[in-house]
C-alpha cells in the first residue's frame, strides 16, 4: 500500500518528466519560415541607425537577406542586390541585410569595398536567422505590407536579372 507521501512523490517524478519531455521537444523542434508563414517578428537597428522590424520597415516590400562576408555565395549576390535596391528601393522595395560576422572590422571593410547600397546590420549571434529556421546561408525572404512571407529564396539568387526585377516589381 502506498503512502501518501510516496503518492506525492510520485506525482511530482511524473511532472517533472512531462515538463522535461516538453523542453526537450521544444529544443528539438526546429521552426522553419516558408512562404504564406508569418514573418517572425524582429528588432534590429541597421547601420545607418535605423531601427527595422518585420511589421515596420516604411515599405511596402521587405527582402530580408542573411549572408556573411565570408560566403562566397552571398558575395557573390551582393552587385544584384545593389542594383534591386537602386531600381525598386524608390519603388517601395527595402532591402535588409543582416550580417552574422563576428569580425566587426572585416565586415566594415567589406560594406566599404563592395559599396553596399542597401541597409544591412550584422548580428553575430544570430537570433534573428535561427527565429526564421535559416542555418545556410545565403537566405533570404519576401515580406509583405502585413508581415506575411511572400516567398523565400534559398542560396543565391540572380536579383538584378530582368526576370527577378519584373517578379520583385509585380509584389509592390
């Protein structure tokens, strides 16, 4: 016959195992962003000083792009990048890039020498790309007016081709 106390007990190993499940499930489940998905919300001040979210950016359209100066691939779009933002920046279109260099130097050189034309803040800790699921990168995502996920691009993407201008164009 079990005592009271050992019924206590009991009941508490259970609790504890059930809160310990649920924190591992919930370690464990990765949250991946896709198209039609609500943006996860975000805080980061670019480098220019001003602060951007996923629900107020002051444009209709915001291409949320995760790189590194360090990632041949994302190099390798930044020139496409430059030119989306120069044709449709007075469209509408912002352009975010949000950095996870830790070498805070590298990664000024590199704005300076590549000319970036869009707004871009580095986040070494990179809360913002794991709240979106994003662990390669370069990724980037379409957000509209209300936050939602337009679309979303893995690897690099060719934004300057008149196809990828006209399809931008067309979301404004």
């Amino acid at each position: 016959m079990l005592m009271k106390s050992d019924r206590i007990l009991q009941a508490a190993l259970a609790l504890m195992m059930a809160a310990f499940c649920f924190a591992l499930y919930t370690s464990l489940h990765e949250t991946v962003v896709n198209a039609g998905d609500k943006a996860p919300n975000f805080s980061i001040t670019a480098d220019g000083g001003k602060t951007i979210t996923a629900r107020e950016y002051g444009g209709k359209l915001l291409l949320l792009n995760f790189w590194a100066t360090w990632c041949p691939p994302c190099v390798e779009e930044v020139p496409g990048l430059n030119e989306l933002a120069r044709q449709l920046g007075p469209k509408g279109l912002v352009i975010l890039g949000v950095s996870q260099d830790k070498d805070e130097n590298a990664y000024k050189q590199f704005l300076a020498r590549y000319q970036v034309a869009f707004l871009t803040a580095r986040q070494p800790s990179e809360d913002i790309q794991l709240s979106y699921g994003t662990i390669q990168i370069p990724e980037s995502y379409l957000i509209d007016q209300n936050g939602k996920v337009v679309e979303k691009f893995i690897s690099s993407q060719p934004w300057a081709s008149p196809q990828m201008i006209q399809h931008v164009k067309s979301l404004l």
